[in-house]
C-alpha cells in the first residue's frame, strides 16, 4: 500500500538508503556500525510513544550505475523502463512513467521529448541524492495529484552548518569504473559553513560505451553515453528557519538509446530551486519555488548510421518549467494534525524538427510536432491525520487538481508534397480544432493502521487517482509513418498518434500491507503487500495502421484497465558476534497483472514475477554480500503493441567493501556466470535492428567489474 514508514518500527529499504525508523535506535540490520543520524524530529503524536521519534540513515555501496533510478531498485513493487544509461523511467506496480508523480527536490518535472528520453531523475546524479522514497499504490494526497501509479520524491542533502564560532570544511570525492562498456565516473562536493551560511558545490561526471550482452554476447548498440552534473547550493539557518537556494546545470553531449530509433545528441537543463521550512508555534510551513529550461535535440549516433547536414534525422524541444509548492503542517492538539497545501506547475514546451538538405521526405519546411503548447497545474489539498488510539491511527485526504492544455497551429515538412500528404493532411484537421482543454480532477485518500499486538502492524485503505493526458497523448498529430514512429516512450518501434478526446484517467486502488516482526531485538521483518486498481479511462492504444517493418501504427485512446498483484519483503539476522560479525538474508517479491478490459491483453510492460535473496555479512570495516536475482518467463504480453515474450533468468551478484578511515573501497561483480538474457522491459533492441535487420528483445548486460573509491573530509 505505502513504502512510507507510518508505525513504531518498520524498516524501507529505498535507492541504496536503509531508512530505519525507532522508538529510540535504528534495528540491527541496520548496519549501525556504518550509520550517521540524519536528521531527527517528533510529530504531534510523538507524545503516544508509538511513532516517529529517531530517524537514522544508512548509505550502501552496493551499486555502481550511473542512473539514480538504480538507487530504488529494492523497492517494493518498483522496477524500471530500459531506456538510455541514465534515463530509465519509474514503474510502480506496474504503472510508468508520468503515472508515477516523480519530484527531484520538489520539482515535478515532466520529460521534454516525444521519446522521454530525459525524465525527471535523470537531471540528479546518484551521488547527489541524500533520499529516495518509492510510495507504490496509495499515496497520501500531499505526495502529489495527477498520478495513479505512486509517487518518487528525490531530494539532495540538506546543507550543514558549523557550530557557533566555528568554520566548516568537508566534502568528499568518489571515482567508479565498470568493466563491461568501460564505465567510469567521478563525483565529489565540497562545503564551506559557519552557523548562518553554508555553501557547496556538488559536481559528477560519467561516461560508459556500448556494453556487450551476457554470455559472451556481443556488443548492444546505442548504450554509450556522456553527462555532467554541477550545483551550487547556498544555505542560511537562522533559529528555527532553513532558507536553501540551489542553481544548477546539467549537459549530456549524448547518450545512446538502444530500444528507439533516435539517440540523443544533447541535452543542456538549468535549474534554479529555492526552499524554505520554518517552525512557527502553530506549525511547519515548507515553501518551495523552481524555474527549469531543458534544451534538447535528437538524432542518430554512428551506431544507427550517424548525422549531417544531409542525414539523420534532426529533432529538437525546447521546454520551460517553474512552480511553487507551499504546505503547511498543523498539530491539533497531541492527537490530531492538520496538513494545507498549495501548488502551481508551468510545463511549456516547442517540439520542431529542422529539415533536412536535400531530403524530399523531411523537407523542405520545419515540422512543428507541438507549437507553443503548455500544460499547466493548480492543486489543492487538505489531509487530516488522526492517531485514535495508542494503537490505532487513520489519514483522510482529498485533493483538486485542474490542468488546462493547449498548443497552437502545426505544420508539416511540406503542404504538398505526395510523400507528406498524409501528415498535411492531418495538420489541416489539428489546425482546424479547437485545441484547449481544461480538465477538473480530485483525488481522495484514506488510511487507517492498526497495530493489534507488538509483533503485527496492519494497515489497509482505499485511493482514488487521477491523472490527465500529458502533452504528446494529446497533441501528436503527425499520421505519417516515418513522423509518427518518431513519437512514443515506449521502445518498442511502433508508431503513435495523439487523441484530443482523451480524458483523464482515474484509479481507484484499494490495497493492504501486513507487518510482522521482532519488537524486541529487530531479528526478523516479513512484509506482504496484495492491492487490486481499477482504472477507468486508462489512457491506451489501438490499432490504426500498419509500418512496413511489421510492426503498427497505434492512436491513444481511453479504455478501461485492471491491475493487481502483490508485493513481499523479509529481512532475518542469521547470527551476531563478536568473531563471526553480523550475517543477514534479506529477500523481496513482486508480481503484478494487468489487464486491458477492452481488448483483453495484457497491459504493456508488466514486470514478470520477479524477486531477490541476498546474503549481506559486515565484520569490522569488512561487509560482503552474495544476492541472486531471479525472474520468471515473461508470458503475458500486449499483443497490440507486439510486445516480445522474454524468458526467465538468475543472476549471481558478488560484493564486498572495506573502510579505512576516510577511505572506502567498494568492488562488485554483476552477472558472475555472464548469463545472457533479455530485459522484460527492454522493448525491441532498434539500434542492432538497424544493423543486423534482426528484430528482437533488448540483451542484458553480461559479467561487470565494478571498481570505486570513497573520500572524505
């Protein structure tokens, strides 16, 4: 139901940080000889000694990939779209992308490209993010409107402040290589405080080639890729007030997408982010303000045949964001507390491809794919959390979001044109619509969790979601077969055409998680997850057309949609001691079935049943671990979309780390056997389709050796 942390003890295990929560210390198996209190509050009902007393945080080296939606992959019901080396997007028991309400320090960014091919977690690097939360299902109505899938809310490190007459310098530096497409990266940050003022610079590089499949496989095109991250971050704490201002900028030269037939061949975003929070005697008042601009552009690497004046293809996007975001928390006496909040986003967006010299096809005029097009968002909410009882506790929420959409006048490459008449003529008809749409939707939240006996925590409740179509679901008009396959991020080499009589989407989700564990020395944790979602108006395809390749033409429309499944986590210490150290098995599960009520196939890109048994050992400045991932044979499919059936694998991953100091060394092997096999949610592998002419599911990465070095002052 929820992946937040609502009881006495319950443990999240999210992005590579174990977030543990207690009535006065973390659980063992939360490594504590490696952890460092992150922060600490109390909540209005902190005087029933049930909740939310000590946080404390734990950072894992146990992965070394350059995209940060890595980091959540032991969150329970998440997994993730393939996509580019850093842009992978979000999937929440089996909804993606711009269904999951994704937040980087509070800003709601949405992807500036008709192929997503930089959404909102690519614009952090890993080692920027202080947490990570993936909240599957019912999420609180303050988490976010417009999503039916969850939310992921990322944030970077608060800044830090010396003590009164002191000066603080710190910082650390970090360095990673991979052995399979000769990864490397580098990272670091660096802070000058006294107790008013706080400055730091954060910045990363990372740069990897094509990778090869397992199995001694050969080389998967269209995986190389090169970014660079760097942020300023200006502090002021005065009293009870935080005030963090934050101005950055992000360039990625390129980056290889291995499931579309484009790559991208720059990306430049900067940012500025200001947040305030301050302790009032009525409350908490949280304020925060951004402004973004994305400058992207699209075309063929060398891998599917390169770019100039005369080939490729050139597509560029050019997008605005900014929004404020105002919540207000307050407490009602000890029993009761009130949350208020208020938020406004700006997505603008120019989406137009350049023609190309001598080109009768892509030529001779400018594609305008969205013209000046915006999606604008106010929301609204109020959220009451009551604790009953010692035992016994409820959220209700209620939320209105009203979206308002529009584009201007579109063009195609040319009005006359035979080889372009279907596209002028399907500008004719765009231009000729009216275009505006205005969409009012609510959301409503309600939890209650009961805590019968020390050992069991139960909690159970319904949700009801809505999400409106996002720009190019609505707007793409292009019904060319060469234009429409430019649109869709999905990778799976069809082509899409947008629907202007979309509605919204609505979710109503009704969910359970059941908790037992060890109340007294945290030896042992199982969790268990079942939620059913009926979505009506579940925004999906059909079939309008055919491409020469064999694969379809398909027009977004609204369905109605079910999906369900259950999720599963379980922690157990095996032993703690003095000579042998502290040894424990951790294991998680999922599986998800969706089901399009319409035409009955499955719905695109469900995860397979899925899961992980690892064995994690820390002796000392020693810690090692041994994990198995397996998967089943993906079997439900989308027909619609010619969804590739994969088959099932295991996958054996070793590690171990050693800290000396300032110093940690961390090494892993990924894929020890160098098994092959193909990713469930890869898609179609476009970039060896190009040059094989072989048509088939993405590879995975085969055998890695993975390398990095920790410092920090």
């Amino acid at each position: 139901m929820t992946d937040h942390v609502r009881s006495s003890w319950i443990g999240v295990v999210a992005c590579g940080w174990t977030v543990a929560f207690g009535l006065a210390v973390a659980p063992a198996w939360a490594d504590t000889a490696m952890s460092a209190p992150l922060s600490q509050s109390a909540s209005p009902s902190s005087a029933q000694a049930e909740e939310f007393i000590t946080v404390n945080g734990v950072r894992r080296q146990t992965g070394h990939s350059a995209d940060t939606v890595a980091l959540l992959s032991h969150a329970m019901g998440f997994s993730s779209y393939s996509a580019g080396g850093v842009s992978a997007l979000p999937v929440l028991n089996g909804m993606a992308d711009d269904r999951v309400a994704t937040f980087v320090d509070g800003m709601r960014i949405a992807s500036a490209c008709p192929n997503h091919m930089n959404p909102a977690m690519s614009y952090i690097d890993p080692d920027s993010v202080a947490s990570a939360v993936a909240t599957a299902g019912i999420t609180s109505v303050s988490d976010g409107g417009d999503s039916t899938g969850g939310t992921v809310s990322v944030e970077r490190r608060d800044p830090q402040f010396a003590k009164a007459g002191k000066i603080l310098v710190t910082g650390r530096m970090r360095g990673d290589y991979r052995s399979n497409g000769g990864g490397s990266g580098a990272s670091g940050s660096v802070t000058v405080a006294n107790d008013l003022l706080s400055l730091r610079y954060t910045g990363s590089y990372n740069h990897a080639s094509d990778y090869h499949a397992g199995g001694d496989g050969p080389r998967v095109r269209s995986t190389s890729y090169l970014s660079f991250n760097h942020a300023v971050t200006l502090g002021v704490h005065k009293d009870n007030h935080l005030l963090t201002l934050t101005v950055g900028q992000q360039d990625i030269p390129y980056e290889g997408f291995p499931n579309q037939y484009m790559d991208m061949t720059n990306n430049r975003s900067t940012f500025v982010n200001g947040k305030y929070k301050g302790d009032f005697d009525w409350g908490t008042l949280e304020a925060r303000g951004f402004w973004q601009r994305v400058d992207h552009v699209m075309d063929m690497l060398s891998d599917k045949g390169g770019h100039t004046a005369s080939t490729g293809m050139p597509m560029n996007t050019d997008a605005r964001t900014a929004g404020y975001a105002i919540k207000a928390t307050i407490p009602l006496g000890l029993k009761h507390v009130l949350g208020l909040g208020s938020s406004f986003d700006h997505n603008g967006l120019n989406d137009w491809w350049p023609p190309l010299v001598g080109s009768m096809m892509m030529g001779p005029n400018t594609y305008h794919n969205i013209n000046d097009g915006h999606r604008d968002r106010l929301g609204h909410y109020i959220e009451w959390k009551a604790q009953w009882l010692p035992r016994l506790s409820t959220e209700l929420g209620m939320r209105s979001d009203l979206v308002m959409m529009n584009t201007g006048p579109v063009a195609p490459y040319s009005w006359t044109g035979m080889m372009g008449m279907a596209d002028a003529m399907a500008a004719r008809r765009f231009n000729a619509s009216a275009r505006g749409r205005t969409d009012s939707n609510f959301d409503v939240t309600a939890l209650v969790r009961w805590h019968p006996v020390d050992s069991l925590m139960i909690e159970g409740g319904y949700a009801r979601k809505t999400r409106s179509p996002n720009l190019y679901e609505r707007y793409a008009w292009g019904r060319g077969a060469m234009t429409s396959s430019m649109i869709g991020w999905f990778g799976d080499g069809n082509g899409y055409v947008g629907n202007l009589n979309l509605t919204p989407e609505i979710a109503n989700t009704a969910s359970m998680t059941l908790t037992w564990h060890d109340p007294r020395d945290q030896a042992w944790l199982v969790k268990i997850q079942p939620y059913y979602t009926y979505t009506h108006n579940y925004i999906n395809v059909m079939r309008i057309g055919a491409l020469s390749n064999g694969l379809s033409q398909l027009q977004f429309v609204n369905h109605n949609a079910q999906s369900y499944g259950i999720n599963g986590m379980a922690f157990a210490r095996l032993w703690r001691s003095d000579a042998f150290g502290t040894g424990e098995v951790r294991a998680n599960l999922n599986w998800v079935r969706g089901e399009d009520l319409v035409t009955h196939s499955g719905l695109y890109h469900q995860m397979p049943t899925n899961g992980t048994i690892a064995l994690h050992e820390t002796y000392g400045a020693w810690t090692g671990r041994v994990e198995v991932t397996l998967v089943k044979a993906k079997d439900t499919v989308d027909w619609l979309r010619h969804e590739p059936r994969t088959p099932g694998y295991a996958l054996l991953g070793l590690g171990g780390s050693y800290r000396w100091r300032n110093l940690t060394l961390d090494a892993s092997i990924d894929n020890v056997l160098d098994q092959k096999y193909y990713l469930p949610l890869g898609g179609l592998s476009l970039g060896d389709y190009r040059a094989t002419g072989v048509l088939g599911p993405l590879p995975g990465l085969g055998r890695s050796y993975n390398l990095s070095l920790t410092a920090t002052f």
